[in-house]
C-alpha cells in the first residue's frame, strides 16, 4: 500500500516538473477532431502552452547562455586533457628563479615552439602571460607537444608546484592541457 502510495506522489511530482501526467485524462495530445477539409488536427490547448515554454526557453537563450558559460565553462569552455606533469627545464638560465617569488600555483602558462633552437629542433619554451621565459618542455616530453603547437592545437600550461626549496631542476611542476 505504501510502495502505491509513494508511486503516485513521485509520478505527480515528475508530471510537475516534466509536463507529463500518468492518468491518460492529463495527458497532452491531438484531440481526434478536426478540419476535414484540411485534414489538420486540433491541438489541446496544453500542447500550445508547452510550445509556448519552448518557445520561452528559446528566447531566453541568448541572455541565459553567456550566464551559464561564466559559471560552468569560464574562458576555456570545452574539454580539457591532460598530456603530461613534468618540472621545467632550464628553469635556472631563465627568468625562472627572478618570477619565483610572484609565480602561483594555478597559473596559466603560454607554450611556443621554438624550431629555430639550435641544441634541439622541437624545443618548446615556457613563457609565463608577462613574457617572462620560464624554460623549456623537458626533451624527452617535448616532441609531440611541439606538433601539436605547430599544427594550432590550444595546448595549455599551467603551475602545479612551486618548492623553493628543491633543487632549480624540481623547483617547478607544470601540467599541460589539450583544450578542444
């Protein structure tokens, strides 16, 4: 008795919420009358107000979309893979160890392939969003980041760690993201 009870509670509720109602009485529906001539329905006057909703909801989507992209999906709306978490090279001979002090974990971080590099033809240099240069993606890791650069993938840095007190090699942890 109670199972029944409480099924007929949620399936209002769900009717409430979806438009829907079990009883076939509520149901939404073409109403078997109609023009003859025309051969066109008669439609309930639940269905137009259900139109009317969707139509609402359309209108509303311009407003409503850019609210929704701030909240859920922010600058970088789109997936985000990660490709790989690697502490930066070079990061002594650089700026690295001057921007220490100002770099913060979260950090976005621009990557720029490098092919004119004369030690390594796929070289990927670390630059933080003031052209501070970090260093460079480690050699072992670097290659197929440096296609995909070139090819105008969005591939993006970001700081995982800073440990000052680590050797210049391990002071800093970079994640990067393929945004599609």
């Amino acid at each position: 008795m109670k199972d029944g009870r409480f099924m007929k509670v949620y399936l209002r509720r769900f009717a409430s919420i979806r438009g829907f109602h079990p009883d076939p009485k509520h149901r939404r529906s073409v109403v078997s009358k109609g023009n003859a001539d025309t051969m066109t329905p008669e439609v309930s006057p639940r269905t137009d107000s259900g139109r009317r909703g969707f139509l609402k909801l359309l209108l509303a989507l311009p407003f409503g979309l850019p609210l929704f992209k701030r909240f859920y999906g922010g600058k970088d709306a789109g997936r985000q893979y990660l490709l790989n978490v690697f502490s930066v090279a070079g990061y002594a001979y650089y700026d690295g160890e001057r921007v220490e002090e100002t770099l913060k974990r979260g950090e976005t971080l621009v990557l720029k392939p490098e092919p004119e590099n004369p030690y390594d033809d796929f070289a990927v240099e670390i630059l933080r969003a003031d052209g501070a240069k970090l260093g460079y993606v480690p050699r072992r890791d670097n290659k197929a980041i440096h296609r995909l650069l070139r090819q105008g993938a969005k591939v993006v840095g970001r700081v995982e760690e800073i440990r000052p007190q680590e050797p210049t090699w391990k002071r800093v942890k970079v994640s990067l993201w393929l945004v599609v």
